[in-house]
C-alpha cells in the first residue's frame, strides 16, 4: 500500500500535538515514529489507521494503482497497540478463530500453523485473561501480522515482551513484513524499530 500524508497536523482544544507532518511510503517500506511518552505518536499512528481526522493536511492512499477511500482503509490494515484489547473471555482458539472471520488468513496460513508459531500449548484450554500480559502481547501481534493485509500499524510492538519475545517479534518482522508497508512507534530507536528505512520523529513537528 501506499501512503501520502501531506501537511498533517492536530490540534486538541486550543493545543498543537504536531504540525505539517509530511511523508510518503511505500510497499515493502518500514517508517518508525519516534518520541517520548505522550508526544503524539499514536495519535499520528490513529491519524493513518483512519480512526481519527486530522486538523489540517490530508492522507491519501493507493492499493495496486487505486485510490482507497478513507472510509474502507480499515479493510486493508491490522494494528497493534496497549490501547487495543483482545476478548479475554476468548479461548486462543476462540480468539483466532473469531478474528479470522472478519481478515482473511495469510496464504498458506491456518489456525492450526499460528497456534504452532505462538507456542502456547500448555495454554489452549485456558481463557486469554488468564495469560501473562507477554502471552497477550504475542497474541495480539500473532493477529496483525497472520492477517492478509498490506498495511501493519504497530505501536509499541515489544510493550511487555521479554527478551525471548522479542526475539519472537522480530523473527515476525523478518519473515512477514515483505512488500507489505509497515509503520512503527517506539520510545526509541531500539531493537524493535532500528530496521526501519525511515525514521520520522515527533518532536520535530511541534510547533
């Protein structure tokens, strides 16, 4: 997918969060969003998932040559993010199985491969709230990325994984983000981002 945002700014009441954001990316591109805690990265992050509108400036995306209507994006993306939750109530199986009803599976993917890749056997019987808030973190990356979608949004991807998680996370990135567009928040440039081709930081947008 591609994506323009051009001059993209937002306001909160009378405040500024940032201004004339610029940016263009690409199939198989990787943009990490850089900035402390409350800087508005996932506001920006919101901004091109199409959840929210921004103040002023626009953003405009193609699929394959066409014009994808702000309205309809949300078919083409997964986002991850601590402000997204999962059904705990929700077996793992119940879980994936729910989600894929509504984003078709990768090629050659199936519940059973992604239940494998997760590697939480001793768990499937047990409801998502009882697992660790590590476990739920790969959960909700395992549905990201296992989706058939060219646009991935992930904001603060490592949020509560240890270092073996991380490691998990970046096996993902490595295998399955080709020719997919990519977009990241982080805190900052660490493991989880430092792949990435361009780098956009949030504080040199503030007015």
């Amino acid at each position: 997918m591609n994506i323009y945002l051009d001059g993209i700014g937002k306001k909160f009441n009378t405040e500024w969060i940032f201004r004339a954001v610029s940016l263009e990316l690409g199939p198989g591109e990787t943009c990490a969003i850089l900035g402390r805690n409350g800087s508005g990265k996932s506001t920006l992050l919101q901004i091109i998932a199409g959840s929210i509108h921004p103040t002023t400036g626009t953003v405009r995306y193609e699929l394959s040559g066409n014009v994808v209507p702000d309205q309809l994006v949300f078919r083409h993306l997964a986002l991850v993010a601590p402000y997204l939750e999962i059904i705990e109530d929700f077996t793992l199986d119940e879980m994936l199985k729910f989600h894929f009803a509504f984003k078709s599976l990768l090629p050659g993917m199936n519940i059973s491969r992604i239940k494998e890749i997760l590697d939480l056997k001793t768990r499937k019987h047990k409801t998502i709230k009882q697992f660790s808030s590590g476990m739920k973190q790969r959960v909700k990356l395992a549905l990201a990325f296992f989706s058939d979608v060219p646009l991935l949004l992930l904001d603060e991807p490592v949020m509560n994984l240890d270092k073996p998680g991380i490691e998990w996370y970046m096996q993902l990135i490595s295998e399955y983000s080709s020719n997919r567009t990519v977009v990241i928040c982080s805190n900052q440039q660490a493991q989880e981002s430092a792949f990435a081709a361009k780098v956009l930081s949030i504080e040199n947008f503030k007015s």
